[in-house]
C-alpha cells in the first residue's frame, strides 16, 4: 500500500481563495485586515518566516506591517511598541516571532499582547479558551494539521491519537484540539519509555519533535494516518520532517509531506485568525 498524500499547499490554496474573498467583503464594509509581524534579532530562519508571512498576508489583501528592531532592544522597548499595537485599530493581529533573543522574556512579552489580537494564540487566555472549550484564537500550528485531518473526512471520535512533543506551541494544543474532537489522546515526551509501543497503537500520529526519524515504518499501524510538523535538514541539506517518509508511505493510509505539508498550512491559519479579529472588531 502507499499513503495517500495530504497537500498542505492544495489545502492552502482553497482556503487562502475564501481567506481573499472574505476579506474583500469586509472592505465593502470598510475594514482590511491588518497584521503586525515584530522581529527582533537577526536569526536567518525567523527572518524566513516572516518574510513569508508578510507576503502571504499581501496576496490575500490585508494590510501587513513587519517591524524590525536591533537584537538588543530592551524589553521595555519592546512592551511599548506591543502597546502601541495594542492600541492601533489599523492593527487586527500581532505577532512577535520567536525565539526572542534570551535577554528578553518571550512569556511575558506574549502576555502584553491584548487576547483580542493574540492570533498566534499564544496568550495564558487563548491557551485557558482553548483548554475549556470557550472562543478564543487557536495556535496555527496544530489547526492547520486539524484542517488537513478535516479535508480527509477523519472522523476522530473514538479513535486514538499519539502526539510526539510537547510543546506549548504544537504537542499541547494539539493534544487538546484532538480531544475536543473525542480522540483518545495520548502524549508523548523525550521522557516517554518505549515510544514505539505507543505509536504502534495510534489511528493518528502527529510528530512535532524536530528530529529526523523519530517515526519510521516499523512503528505505524497499518492504515494509520500520519502529520508531519517537523522541520529539518537531511545530510544532503534537504528539508525533511521528523518521519521517514519513504519507509512510513508504504505502511500509512494518509501522510503530510514536508515540504508542502503543515507548513504552508500555518501560515494559511494565521491568515484565518487575523481576518477573524477583523471580523470581530465589527461586531
Ligand atoms: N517561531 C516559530 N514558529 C512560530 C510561530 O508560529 N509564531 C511565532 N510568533 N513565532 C514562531
């Protein structure tokens, strides 16, 4: 058998269409979208990142704003600036790309990020809002891999799902988000004793280590479907994910290639929670 493939890019593609038409729609009514991007610092793959966020925000009609400060800008400095976001009504979404460099406390810049902006979802409250069920912005990351189990038809009921990392980012929200959908969840960690035994009972695995083969064929139900959230490089310098592909696509049902997988879908899902904060500000 080999897997079918589940395109984070065909996905993004379709929603970034309705993304584009929503937001014109929007502007009949007088509001565009608008995204702040922070970054601070120099680190080449944030610099990726944010370039690519810019743009997409661009190709779907929002207004985008990336704002880059020296590595030592001091927190206070900081703090301001997310104030004076905070306070823009131009300004829908805010994002502070991570990592920040260590003399700053990513935690507590997160926090002065107003709730109703936080569309990266990293906020105590969009955290709590996500854990109790109440609204509020999910992280981007495991909602793209949840609108790609969606676009399969995946019914999680009752079925069990094995999350590798635990992240506040991806493995927490993840685990929660699958459980909202009445998935037995199970949580794994660099403590966990035998992940394969784990994996080995999993319909749905979702890998967000960042380390090469952590999933390889011999650990995967047969059928099972498989979400790749890594990002790494191969010895020949390729990107690949945290799961042997080749070996796992002849054992899985359905699996997420990288790249083209949950990647752009993260992207795509920001893209969602900024034009839903747009939204919002209307009502
Ligand atoms: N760094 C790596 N991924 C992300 C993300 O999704 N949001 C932010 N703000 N920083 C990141």
């Amino acid at each position: 058998m080999s897997a079918q493939l589940i395109s984070g890019v065909d996905l993004s593609r379709q929603m970034r269409q309705r993304i584009k038409e929503q937001t014109a729609l929007l502007q009949t009514k007088g509001v565009t979208p608008g995204l702040a991007v922070i970054l601070v610092g120099e680190d080449p793959a944030s610099q990726v990142y944010v370039r690519n966020k810019v743009k997409a925000c661009e190709e779907v009609g929002f207004h985008s704003r990336l704002e880059r400060h020296p590595a030592q800008l001091s927190e206070a400095e900081l703090l301001e600036r997310v104030a004076a976001l905070n306070g823009d009504p131009g300004t829908h979404g805010i994002l502070v790309q991570l990592p920040l460099p260590a003399h700053l406390n990513a935690q507590r810049v997160i926090e002065a990020i107003s709730p109703d902006k936080d569309v990266d979802g990293f906020h105590v409250s969009s955290a709590g809002a996500l854990m109790t069920g109440l609204p509020g912005f999910w992280p981007c990351t495991p909602h793209g891999c949840m609108k790609m189990l969606e676009s399969i038809g995946y019914k999680l009921r009752g079925r069990h799902a094995v999350v590798i990392g635990r992240s506040n980012i991806v493995g927490k929200p993840m685990a929660m988000m699958l459980l909202q959908q009445d998935a037995t969840v199970t949580l794994c960690h660099s403590a966990t004793q035998d992940l394969a035994s784990h994996v080995r009972q999993a319909d749905v695995v979702v890998s967000a280590v960042g380390r090469r083969n952590v999933v390889t064929a011999d650990m995967v139900k047969p059928g099972a479907v498989v979400i790749d959230v890594g990002m790494n490089r191969d010895d020949q310098g390729k990107l690949c994910g945290d799961v042997d592909f080749e070996g796992v696509r002849q054992v899985a049902s359905y699996i997420t290639p990288v790249p083209g997988g949950v990647g752009p879908m993260t992207i795509t899902m920001l893209l969602d929670n900024t034009l839903q904060a747009a939204q919002r500000s209307l009502s």
